[in-house]
C-alpha cells in the first residue's frame, strides 16, 4: 500500500492537485549541481533517463531506500522501495529499475545514477 499512496501523492503534486500553479512551477524549477543527468529543484529532482525526463525524488533512512519518479507526459510512474539501508550498490540497483520500468528491459541508466 505505501508504494500506491507514494504513487497517488505523486500523480496529484505532479498533475497540480496539491499546489496552486505558480509553487508547482517553483518545485519544477530546477538547477544543474554538478552532477550528470540529474538537477534539484524545491524538492523535485530531474533526472535523465533514455526515454526521457524523469520528474520525482528519491530517498533513504536507516531501513528503507526510495525512488518515486514519473515522465512528464502523464503516462508513466515508477515507485519502487526496498526495505534496506541505503548504500551506492542498492541506489545504483534502484535506478536501474526505474529506467527498465519506464524505458524498457534493455535501458542503461545514465552514468551517475549507475554509480549510486
């Protein structure tokens, strides 16, 4: 159940359910910040994918690790959590993930996202 609340919470941020127009469009504002494929925003992060722009936020805390992203048009969502610590070897392990769910089996995952 937590994955489908993490996926609905999303789908209504991300769709302007949640925040009048102009804050959604602060949160989706993003900068570079030295790292490959991926830019922060207020809580939003962008992070490259081959099949596009992936809009969400990942995460840890002692036990879990995290990943909730969608691609801008709507279509597609990808939650996946794991009950573990997080460490590079399993960020790198979800991302990957992501990347199969919402490009297909055979997509590689961008470079830095690889690494964890």
């Amino acid at each position: 159940m937590a994955a489908r609340g993490l996926a609905a919470f999303q789908a209504a941020l991300l769709g302007g359910g949640l925040l009048p127009p102009e804050l959604l469009a602060e949160m989706r504002r993003t900068v570079d910040t030295g790292g490959e494929d991926i830019r922060y925003g207020l809580g939003l992060m962008e992070v490259d994918l081959p099949c596009g722009t992936a809009v969400g936020h990942d995460g840890g805390i002692a036990g879990c690790a995290s990943v909730a992203v969608s691609l801008p048009d709507g279509g597609r969502d990808a939650v996946l959590l794991v009950n573990a610590d997080a460490t590079s070897a399993l960020s790198a392990a979800l991302w990957q993930g992501v990347a199969s769910a919402l490009c297909g089996s055979d997509a590689a995952v961008a470079p830095a996202l690889a690494r964890g």
